[in-house]
C-alpha cells in the first residue's frame, strides 16, 4: 500500500516524531498504525497477526529505523 510520492513529511503527535520517509515506509508505517489500533478494537487476533506480520518485514526495510521511531 504504497502512495504514489516521492517522499512524506510525517508527524506523530503522541510520540513526538518528526521527519521524512519514503512513500513505501510511510505506507508501512501508516498500517502498522491501523492494524495496532484495529487490534485492540476487534475481537480475535487476526489484526494483532496482521501488525506482526508487517513489522517482522518492516525490520529488514532500509528505512527500518525511521519505521520505529513514528511508530514508537
């Protein structure tokens, strides 16, 4: 789920990041904020799968760092 741009300015509010990242690290970061909150909304854990899933491949991605740190 990668927008179609260049690059993205993010910020996080309750966390206090700030800064740039791919459009495919923000596609990555911008679900793994979706899956965590759908996780403790629904029942059962396909969600909560989902969110690990996604970070266990968002650990090898070359903006892994910038990943962590929004969603931190």
């Amino acid at each position: 789920m990668t927008p179609k741009m260049p690059a993205v300015r993010l910020s996080v509010d309750s966390n206090g990041y700030e800064g740039r990242m791919s459009a495919d690290a923000a596609g990555i970061t911008v679900c793994l904020f979706a899956f965590s909150l759908l996780s403790f909304e629904r029942q059962g854990d396909v969600y909560s799968r989902h969110f690990h899933w996604l970070r266990d491949f968002a650990l090898g991605h070359v903006e892994a760092g910038e990943i962590f740190a929004a969603i931190d």
